[in-house]
C-alpha cells in the first residue's frame, strides 16, 4: 500500500512539473507591428505570431509580457521570464536562438526639412532622437558619427515621432516597419523623407533553458522554410504603407 501511494505522489507531481512546463512566459518589445496590444487587448505582431506558431506547434502554450526594452532586460536577466525577442543585448543568463528577425534601421526626417543622408558621417551636428541601446546595436561607427550631435535616447516611439513632427528634432532613428506603422497611425499628415543608412540585422530571441531553445530553433527553422515567416512580414507590410 505504502509503495502504492508513493508511486502515486511521483506520478502526481511529475504531471504538475509537465504542466508547469508546458506554459511559456515571454517577454517581448514593444513596437508595432513586431509587438503590441490589439484593440481587444491580445498580444500580436510579427514577432509575437511567430514566436506563439513555433512554440504551439511544439507543444507549448504562451503567455506574452509586451515591455519597454530597459523592462525586458533587467526582468529577463532576473530570471523572471522563459523567452524574450529581440536579443539585442547582453545577457550573463540564457541561450541565443537563430537570428530569424530582419530589423532595418533607418533614419527618418521632415519632408519639407530637404535633409538628405548617404552615410552615417552625415548626421553630424544634428538633433537626433534614437531607441534605447541604440549606441550599443548599431556600435561605434554610429557613436562616433553622432558624437557631435544633439543625441538622446527614448523608448516612446510616438513621442520621437512627435519631436518630429513638432520641429524639436532634426532626426529619428529606428526600426522602419516600426515608425512607418506609428506615421500611418499617428501622424498621417507628416510627410517623411526616409534614409536607408543602415544595414539590415538580424536578431533572435533568448531563452533561459538550452534544451528549449534548440527545440524553437529547428521549429522557427520549419516556420520559415515553409514559408509562414514571409506571409507574416507580408501582412503587416500590405499593412503599414512606406511613407
């Protein structure tokens, strides 16, 4: 009878710890369309449908944190999260995933400002708003070459755009499917001029637990091979029109 009963506390709680493993925290940043909060309130985006496809086709159910950046790495190098995108920051905790995110870095002025940029050297002396950790992603060149600029960082990207708009910034710098999804939303009115200045990057997430992040490899690997990733990038992109 004993060793009934114990058998059955094993089984019992190696279904609890099972279970517990079958949810997934995930910690992503905000920034449409890659990440945010739909009208109803659910998590959505490039990123996050993919991130979602990949683990419940694995087997996993998820439960999406959309944060500021700072927010997502002090809280994922806390240990408070299983997964979070984009890795574009140091971590002393997790695994890197695949880099699967095509992010490009543009640099977006006022129309009527005439401004034109070719290279990175061209921003110098002027007023630029970034993302946060722009500095550390886009590394020294980029550092150097506003070195002698009005630079500072925001994670507010409306409120950038608003600097903008309002003529208190000469320049925005930021990821081009993300602030030509907020112009279209938010600022319709304001004609851009948008500079290519900077190569494409690709990035991964991170999770905490190896054996995890080798599953969502070979899983975002599928996603993208059977072509899922380049329809999601297709709808947001018949989406959000360049401006």
């Amino acid at each position: 009878m004993k060793a009934a009963v114990i058998f059955f506390l094993t089984i019992l709680l190696s279904s609890f710890a099972y279970a517990e493993k079958e949810r997934l925290n995930i910690a992503v940043n905000l920034g449409p369309p890659w990440a945010y909060y739909d009208a109803t309130g659910k998590a959505t985006g490039i990123d996050v449908e993919t991130i979602r496809a990949v683990f419940n086709e694995l087997g996993y159910t998820t439960h999406f944190w959309i944060l500021p950046y700072n927010r997502l790495i002090k809280e994922f190098n806390d240990e408070k999260f299983d997964f979070a995108s984009p890795a574009a920051f140091h971590s002393v905790v997790g695994f890197r995933t695949t880099r699967y995110l095509p992010y490009r870095d543009v640099a977006i002025t006022r129309k009527a400002d005439g401004i034109r940029l070719h290279k990175w050297e061209d921003l110098k002396s002027m007023r630029i708003v970034a993302y946060q950790h722009a500095l550390h992603v886009l590394g020294p060149e980029f550092e150097k070459a506003v070195s002698f600029s009005h630079y500072i960082e925001l994670a507010e990207r409306d409120v950038q755009l608003k600097l903008l708009a309002f003529e208190r910034t000469d320049v925005v710098v930021g990821e081009k499917r993300l602030l030509h999804y907020i112009l279209k939303e938010n600022h319709a009115e304001l004609e851009v001029t948008t500079h290519n200045i900077f190569p494409v990057q690709h990035y991964g997430g991170i999770g905490l637990d190896e054996a995890l992040v080798q599953q969502f490899n070979r899983g975002v690997n599928r996603f993208i091979n059977n072509g899922h990733f380049e329809k999601l990038l297709n709808k947001w992109e018949q989406n959000v029109d360049s401006p």
